[in-house]
C-alpha cells in the first residue's frame, strides 16, 4: 500500500498536453497520485477548448486521482485544486495568490496560473477518475509569453526574483491537492471558508458574461454553499454564477 506521501510521477521534456496525456494514461489504469509533468506543452487546454500558453520554466502537471466523491462534491474539486494550490505557494515562495472564481490565481493583479479539471465515468464507479491539469508560471520570464499576453500575466521568477525547483513545487501541490481533495466530503465548511481568505474576485466590479443572455455588471460577493459565486447586481439584487465567464473591471495590484 503506497504511503501518504507516494507519489507517481512521470517527467517529459514537450508534450501536447499533459491533461490528454493523463485522460490517457487513466482510462490505462494509472494509479490514484499519478503525476504527469512536462516542461512544455504545444497545445497547452484552459477552459472551454481556450489555448493555455505554455513557455518554458512553468510548471506544467496533471494529478490523477482517484477520490471517493459524491457527484454533488466533484464540480468542487476545481476549487479545492485553487486552494491548494494557493497553499503550497505560500509555504514555497511567501506569497498568497487570490483564487478567481472558479479556476485562476492571481498575484499582483495579474494571473498566475490556471487549473482545468477533466473527469471519466461516474463517481461510485470502479472506472471513475479526475485530471487535474495545474499551469503555474513558476521560473517563467515575461518575454516568453506572447506580447498580447504579456500585461496581463506574471510568474513567481517575476515576483520573488527566485528560481525554483519544478519537481519540489510540482510534488507539494500534488499532495496538497491530494489533501485537501480527500476533505471535500467531510470537511466543505472549513474549506469554504478558506476559500472566502482567497478570493480574488470579492469587493471587485465584475463583468457576467454568461454563456447565453446579456451581459450583467455587479460586484463578488463570496462564493456559494454549493460551489457556485455570487455577484451582487447593481440593482441590489444576487444571482448564482454556475458557468459563463467573470472580468474583473478594476483590477489592482492590492494582492
């Protein structure tokens, strides 16, 4: 029986993406704390098909686990990832990123890194497992971004002026994340309420922009019981964000 520390991890030099490559590697039968790390990816996945970009010195990982989860908890596991992320950051490089709903961290007003989480089968079944694809700009210099790009992101290198080991900051997150998926069951309050330490999103002029219907402003209001997050309208009334996307209108470096 592995330890509470094994980990199974596999290094490449370029991959296409490391998410395919553990969606693969999983429906084969790769054990639960299988950790798939790439030093590139050529066609790096964010959410809803959108292109991660992926230059050299980030971390590029995908965990697959295999966690005992009601079908309630899994669209959560996103979150968890965030948290714990944002955890292993702080205990690695004394800095504390914000978790911008539901799958970014930002830090100095700029994203960081990016979590996209894939699932195959059902939970309860002996098939069901969860790929948790982890991007964070870890030694990466700005001018490996693409110009666009640039403005908008920032790396740990960027911040702290440190060079970090991929494979020690690629093992803490997988165990934390590891850890703190294995609380989604029973420990939901607690980790809501750390999340409510991270959020980025909270106190901050948003633009909804929902996945069909007009596109509303309001301000974060705080995440919801059920994963979802609340955003309070201009006309004082709250609405439920379950899908769409959030822009932050009056981003700061407050973080």
């Amino acid at each position: 029986m592995d330890s509470a520390d094994t980990l199974h991890l596999h290094r490449f030099g370029c991959v296409d993406s490391t998410n395919v490559l553990a969606l693969e590697m999983g429906a084969r039968g790769a054990p639960h704390r299988t950790v798939i790390l790439a030093e590139r990816q050529r066609c790096g996945q964010g959410q809803r098909g959108r292109s991660f970009s992926s230059p050299a010195g980030g971390l590029y990982c995908s965990l697959i686990l295999r966690p005992n989860l009601s079908p309630g908890r899994l669209p959560c596991i996103t979150l968890a990832t965030g948290l714990a992320c944002c955890q292993s950051l702080e205990r690695l490089a004394s800095v504390r990123p914000g978790i911008k709903w539901p799958n970014d961290l930002y830090l100095g007003g700029r994203k960081l890194a990016g979590i996209l989480s894939q699932s195959h089968g059902f939970p309860g079944a002996d098939d069901f497992f969860v790929v948790l694809g982890i991007g964070i700009n870890i030694n990466t210099e700005l001018t490996a971004f693409p110009a666009s790009l640039r403005p908008q992101v920032t790396s740990l290198f960027h911040i702290t002026g440190r060079c970090f080991d991929l494979e020690q900051v690629a093992r803490t997150v997988a165990l934390e994340v590891t850890a703190v998926v294995e609380k989604l069951e029973t420990r939901w309050d607690s980790l809501l309420a750390k999340f409510a330490a991270h959020d980025y999103l909270a106190g901050r002029t948003v633009m909804y922009h929902p996945v069909t219907g007009p596109v509303v402003q309001g301000t974060g209001a705080g995440l919801s019981s059920d994963g979802s997050y609340r955003v309070r309208l201009t006309d004082g009334t709250t609405i439920r964000v379950v899908g769409g996307d959030l822009v932050v209108l009056n981003r700061t470096d407050r973080d």
